[in-house]
C-alpha cells in the first residue's frame, strides 16, 4: 500500500486562508509562512495540483465551508 500523505502546517494553515477566501493567494502563503520574495510562486505551485498533488487529494479541502 501506499504511505498516505499528509498535509505540512504551512500547507494546512494555506488552505484554511485561501478557504476563507479575505486574502490573495499570495497573501495567503505568506500567512502562511512561506517566504515572503516567492509567495506569488508558492501559492502557484499549491494551488495548480500537478506538483503538489496530496493538497488535491487530502480531504482537509472537502471538509472546508467554501460558500
């Protein structure tokens, strides 16, 4: 079987910001804490799901009230 994948702080704490929907995917990765100078590419890079596909797949994003 596969090792299941689970979300870093920064991933869940990236999540739970762009969820709620205030902030700018940037400002959210910076929140976050990523670094300040690549948060426009890290929050790419999170959000697009080919690279970092166990944030796609982990259910904490169905869980999230996106409405």
């Amino acid at each position: 079987m596969p090792k299941e994948k689970f979300l870093t702080n920064r991933q869940k704490e990236f999540c739970k910001l762009v969820c709620e929907g205030i902030y700018s995917n940037a400002e959210c990765a910076r929140k976050a804490g990523y670094s300040h100078s690549q948060a426009n590419k890290t929050a790419s890079l999170l959000l697009n799901g080919r690279k970092r596909k166990k944030i796609w797949s982990n259910s904490y994003w169905s869980t999230q009230k996106i409405f």
